[in-house]
C-alpha cells in the first residue's frame, strides 16, 4: 500500500484525505485488522474549532485550529501522538472570512496553511516563515500541493455562516503559488462558482463547479483550463452542488445536493433543502461522461463531504448525511453503479479507507445522547466491526485521519480524539 505523491513529504498521512486525489487511503502501512477479540479505546480533550491532522514523521502530529467570524484566525499545534497534549503550538495566523481551511506538510520540510484568504509557511518547529494574502475576500478552502511543489487553491464560492458577508461573485478562481515567498505564479477564473475543495491528478487539477466539472492543466509556467473537457453534471430537477472529487479508477466521484451546508446545526440529519434525491456521481476523465446513482432515492438529503472508492474490489462508498442513508455500489467495468449493501446512519465527515483490510472507518452521531461515534465497517458487506463514543456531542463534519500504528484520530469542531485498537485478554 505504500505510495508517495512528489510534491508531500514522504509520510502515511501529508494531507487532508491522504493526498491531492482524496482517494482517503493512507499512503503506506495497513489496515486496523480488528478481530473479534479486539476493541477500541479512546483518549479524547477539548479543542477549540479543529479541522484536520496530518502527520510527518513517525510521532509528529499537527492540528490545525481556527476561531470564527468575518475575521478569524487559525493556528497549527503539533501533539503527542499518543496523549494529544500540545507540544508547540505556532503563533496566531491572520485568516479572514470562516470556511474551514487546509494543512499539509511539504516535501521541502515545511508545513503549510490555506485559511480565510491568507496562506502560510511554518517550519517544522511551527516557526512563521512566510505569509501572504490572497487576491479574493473570500475564504479559500485548503489547498493541494503539485508534483512540483507549487501550491493550487481557489476561493469558497458557497453560503458563510451567519453574519459573515457574503460576496456575489459567481466565478470561481484558481492560483498557483510558488512554495518559497508565496507569490502567485498562476491564476485562471471558471465562470462559476465553486463550494468543493480542489482534488489533483499530478498536473491535473479538478474543480466541482456549481453546474459543472472543470479541469486544468499546470504546465510549470500557466495555468490553463481544458477547454474540451466541461462536462455538466447538474441536469436533474431539484438537484444541486457537488463537493469534493475523488479522483480513481479512471474517473472523477463526488457527492451532490450540498447546497444548505452552511445551515450545519451540530449535524446534518434533517438539514436538507435539495429537492431531489443526492446521487453518487462520476464523471469519466477521458470521455467526459457523467453518470448519476441515487444514495437513497430520499429528498431533502444533504452531504458536505466525498465518497469513499475503493478501486481494488470495484465498491463505491456514498452517504446522505440528512436522511442519514450510507449505502454501498458495485462498480460495472463501463462505470455504472448498482446497489450492494445500506445501512442507516449518521455519517458525515470525511471517512479513511483501508483496502488492505476492506476496513471502512465512518461516524455516526446520536442525536439522543449527542454523542458521535467512530464506527468500523466491512466495506463488502457493510457489517460493523466496532464502534465506539468519541467524545464529541457535535457531529464531526470534517477530517479522520490514520494513526502510526492500530490507531486513528478524530476531529470535530469541539473534540479530538485518538482511537486505538487494543486486544482483549
């Protein structure tokens, strides 16, 4: 399972969802391999607004946090790997609007932040070595790093949180920075908004319009988009916005119907405002075809986050986090999907695929207690293999991330945790 994408620095977890593709899967070591005898523990403390965790080498753990507002700030904490207490923590950084942003660790050594309309490098120590603002007074939301090293991000074109202004631009656009001073190299406009974070293909970035998918090219000198390649995936009645692509096996997947996420209550069940039912959708890259599969044929569904894909045994994992539907599809060589396995829960954030182990780790919030769970499946067959409380009474909407070992971290807007597997006697 070990992959490294050039561009990151050579660790299990660099980035949110493990890599510019947001395939989800950790880029070396394997799967949890929980037994029946096996159960999970878990060591959690308050955090204020945390998004995601990516990792370095072996025992370095960063956090990136923020405040909120029109005006916010964030700022990174590298951890223990095993307690959660703060280890060093970098000084506040200037942000902007709230939209949740992005960390990852650089190839170079640094580490990096997209938040509000600012973007940062820290060394490893969480030393301030640059910043920079960007062009737009919008949130950008996160980043990816390019197999040369520059960084891609593009404004939030989505609803902001209350009382936070909005703008009406309804374009969208992409810059390239160059990772050194931060200056911008690049810079491209789609005539559209976009909600969905950027995904990568090496040189190929993608980008969920509002209507459409978009795809440009890096050529180390411009950024260009493909002018043959704009396919529209919003034709459905009642339809609405994509977010993030996983980009595998050929082709570009994603959730729909992600309009209304701004109105997150502490979870997502009973939030939609899509008419129409939430698909699974892919678009193939070479022929620009677009194919749309019901999650569960329900209106009023909501995500605000991407499937799960696992290439290996043709099984895509999608959710509506309203209706609280997840439900798998086998994968037909010509890309169509066909129902395999549904359960009921609450799933809503970003989940971490095993392929090793066929080990699907999702959460599950119970609105009666307020409590959210980390629940394991078989990707196969949809049975749970554990679960367990994390800690949160909000449900997490963001970023899981891989441990070092038989572990796995947890973020929601109030909590972190680490969960790990432990035999029993």
């Amino acid at each position: 399972m070990d992959r490294h994408d050039p561009g990151y620095w050579n660790s299990r977890w660099p980035s949110e969802d493990g890599g510019p593709a947001r395939t989800e899967i950790p880029r070396s070591g394997t799967g949890l391999g929980i037994s029946a005898t096996d159960e999970l523990v878990v060591t959690s403390r308050d955090a204020v607004v945390t998004t995601m965790i990516v990792l370095r080498d072996p025992g370095e753990v960063y956090v990136l946090c923020h405040t909120g507002g029109a005006d916010a700030i964030s700022w990174v904490e590298r951890i223990d790997a095993t307690t959660l207490s703060v280890l060093d923590r970098s000084p506040d950084l200037p942000g902007g609007k709230t939209w949740p942003g992005g960390l990852a660790a650089h190839a170079n050594g640094s580490i990096y932040v997209v938040f509000g309309r600012h973007v940062h490098r820290l060394s490893a120590g969480l030393d301030l070595i640059a910043s920079a603002e960007l062009p737009r007074d919008r949130p950008y939301n996160s980043f990816v790093i390019l197999p040369d090293g520059h960084l891609a991000t593009k404004d939030f074109g989505g609803a902001l949180t209350p009382g936070v202004e909005q703008t009406d631009d309804e374009s969208c656009e992409l810059v390239i920075i160059e990772p050194e001073h931060l200056g911008i190299v690049g810079r491209v406009t789609t005539p559209e908004r976009s909600v969905a974070r950027i995904s990568a293909d090496g040189d190929a970035v993608y980008i969920v319009g509002v209507d459409h998918l978009w795809r440009a090219h890096w050529d180390g000198a411009a950024i260009t988009l493909d002018s043959a390649f704009q396919p529209r995936y919003r034709t459905d009645p009642g339809q609405t916005y994509g977010w993030d692509a996983v980009i595998t096996a050929g082709a570009a997947w994603f959730l729909d119907n992600g309009d209304g996420s701004n109105g997150y209550a502490g979870t997502f069940r009973g939030q939609g405002i899509s008419p129409g039912p939430l698909h699974l959708v892919r678009v193939d890259l070479a022929t620009a075809s677009v194919t749309l599969t019901e999650i569960c044929g329900l209106p009023l569904g909501i995500v605000a986050n991407p499937p799960a894909i696992d290439a290996s045994r043709s099984i895509a994992v999608g959710y509506d986090s309203a209706n609280g539907v997840l439900a798998a599809f086998d994968i037909a060589p010509d890309g169509r999907c066909s129902p395999r396995w549904s359960r009921e829960q609450n799933h809503a954030c970003h989940p971490v695929l095993y392929p090793d182990t066929g080990e699907l780790v999702t959460n599950d919030h119970d609105g009666e207690r307020m409590m959210d769970q980390i629940v394991l499946l078989d990707i196969e067959t949809g049975a749970e293999l554990a679960r367990a409380d994390t800690g949160s009474p909000l449900q997490s909407v963001v970023f899981l991330a891989p441990g070092f070992e038989r572990d796995l971290y947890y973020c929601a807007f109030p909590t972190i945790a680490r969960i790990s597997v432990v035999t029993t006697p």
